[in-house]
C-alpha cells in the first residue's frame, strides 16, 4: 500500500474507534412507559425535563406548590406525548409531604423507575447576613425533602431496579460566594447520596444514583437573582434538563453540565485559586 493509503487507512481506523468510543449510550426508547416522579416542575430546568419526558413517551407525576402552574405544565405534557400525567400540589418544607408525595405517584403509576430531586427553596444570592433559621429552613426544602422522599421510594425503586437522580450544582463541589446556605445543602447532598450509592452496591441492590452538578443555567429564578453579580455565562434550561434525563437513564454516577464544567472543577482540585474564582463575582464593600 502506498504511504497515502496507509496514512487514509490509519485515519478511516482512528475515526471509526473515537465515533464508536464517543457514542451517546442514551437511548431515548429507554423511557418509553418508564414511570418518573419529578419534583420543582413548575418552571426552570424541572419545566423542562417535564417536557422532554413526555416527549420520550414517559409516564410522569409532576409536583411543586403551584397547582395552578403545574396543571399548565401536565397539559403540555400531554400534547408532547406522555402517557399519563398526574400532579400534586406539595410544600417540601413541610416534613410529611415527601412520603404523600411518593405514596400519590406509586399508587397512580403502580410503582416508580425513576425519583428526580430536583425542587430548591428560593436562593438569596448575597452575602451571609446571618439568618440562621432560613439556613435551616433551605436544609429541610433542599436537603432532608430529598432524604424523605428517597427513603419512601426505595422499596419500590428497588423492585423496578430504578434510579435516583439527584440535581446538585457546582456549588456542591466548590464553595463559591453569596451561596452560603445553598451551597451547604448541596454539599449535604453529594455527602448523603454518594455514600448511599455505596451501600446500595455493596447491598447487590440495584438502584443507581445519578448527582448532576450544574452550572449556571438560564432559569428566570436563576438570572434575577444572579443579575449585576457574576461574570459567568448561563447555558440552556432545555439542554440541562436534557443531560439530566440522559445521565439518569444511562446510570452514570455524576453528570457535569455544561459539558465544560467537569474540566473546571477538576482543575479546582489540582490547583484552587480563591482570586479567580472571586474574579467572576462583583462586590463592592459598603
Ligand atoms: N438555574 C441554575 O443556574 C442552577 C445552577 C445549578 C444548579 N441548579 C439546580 O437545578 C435545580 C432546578 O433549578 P431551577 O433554576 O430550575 O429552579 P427554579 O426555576 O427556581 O424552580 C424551582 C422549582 O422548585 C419548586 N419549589 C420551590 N419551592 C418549593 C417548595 N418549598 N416545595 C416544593 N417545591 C418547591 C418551584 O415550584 P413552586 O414555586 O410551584 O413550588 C419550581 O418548580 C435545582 O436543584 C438547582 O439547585 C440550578
């Protein structure tokens, strides 16, 4: 063979190897019937997993506090292609909601595939100023609802050999300024899902454990309250909910988004800075 055969061959090989090693295992067939109990899907990214589930064919049970946002939402759904949509109105700061919760989506769906935490408490980005009992009221929305309703849906996650797929951010991995609070409850959240992941391998049960940490994303939650602060672009809600729903089907342990994020936070751990990261965010003292 001629040196520009070999080289055309070599190259042919090579593409063959990284299309085939680049893949996506997401199979979008996967979700066709599967039974999800989503939380927070009135808006932002829960809004729009909502929607790419019921596009997938999916049968889902939709909950936030706003009935009437929500009821919105489940005709959507419908018109996208869900099977069944349910919804229930519930408050996570109340501590009994979680199991009524989970116990309304076993019964209307006869059991569950996939748990997706992903509600939070409404985030002031700002300094700590102090107030220790909204500290502890975030912990219950963001952080003990999301035990509660795990702890509920296992028995049956078990049985469908399910998923658990837990919305963090990379405030969860880094602590970074004006997230005190929240940043706690999502450092909380790595901490008692990646050890539970453990117990559940060593158990031979199997239910696999998905924590997606996310960047800065355009939610209108997101951007009123980021506004005039951070210098750091905001990537899709549709597209994150998409890398959510993909990660929790294909059963990765941590999802990254935006894809950019992973090579982030591990340069962090090889060499932190406190004066770049503090770059991205605007403070003028008083
Ligand atoms: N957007 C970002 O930049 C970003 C970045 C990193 C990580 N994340 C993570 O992504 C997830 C979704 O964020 P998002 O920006 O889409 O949030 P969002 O737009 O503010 O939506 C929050 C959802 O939670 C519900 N919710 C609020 N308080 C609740 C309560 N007490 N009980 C039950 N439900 C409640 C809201 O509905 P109701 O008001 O109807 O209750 C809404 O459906 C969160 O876990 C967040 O930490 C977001």
């Amino acid at each position: 063979m001629k040196p520009i055969g070999k080289v055309l061959c070599a190259t042919g090989l090579l593409v063959g190897f990284l299309a085939y090693y680049w893949q996506d295992p997401f199979d979008p067939e996967s979700l066709v019937g599967a039974r999800v109990l989503l939380t927070g899907a009135s808006a932002g990214i829960g809004e729009q997993m909502a929607y790419h589930y019921a596009r997938f064919g999916a049968e889902l049970v939709l909950t936030a506090r706003r009935e009437a946002v929500l009821q919105k939402v489940m005709e959507k759904c419908l018109t996208l292609g869900a099977k069944k949509v349910f919804l229930i109105p519930a408050d996570m700061s109340s501590p009994s909601e979680p199991e009524r919760v989970v116990e309304f989506a076993v019964q209307k769906l006869g059991g569950l595939d996939y748990l997706v935490l992903n509600h939070i408490g409404a985030n002031r980005f700002q300094m700590w100023a102090g107030d220790v009992e909204f500290t502890r009221w975030l912990m219950q929305v963001n952080f003990f609802s999301y035990v509660a309703l795990a702890t509920a849906a296992l028995p049956t996650l078990e049985k469908s050999n399910g998923s658990l797929v837990v919305v963090s951010s990379l405030a969860g991995k880094i602590a970074t300024p004006f997230t005190t609070s929240y940043s706690a409850t999502k450092f909380a959240l790595d901490g008692f899902f990646s050890s539970l992941r453990h117990e559940l391998m060593m158990q031979k049960k199997n239910v696999s454990v998905t924590l997606c940490i996310l960047g800065l994303i355009d939610t209108e939650s997101a951007m009123e309250s980021t506004r005039g602060k951070v210098h750091i672009p905001a990537s899709p809600a549709s597209e994150a909910a998409l890398a959510i729903i993909s990660g929790g089907a294909t059963r990765v342990q941590q999802v990254f988004y935006p894809w950019k994020l992973k090579q982030v936070y591990y340069l962090w751990v090889l060499a932190p800075s406190n004066e770049v990261l503090q770059s991205y965010y605007n403070y003028s003292s008083p």
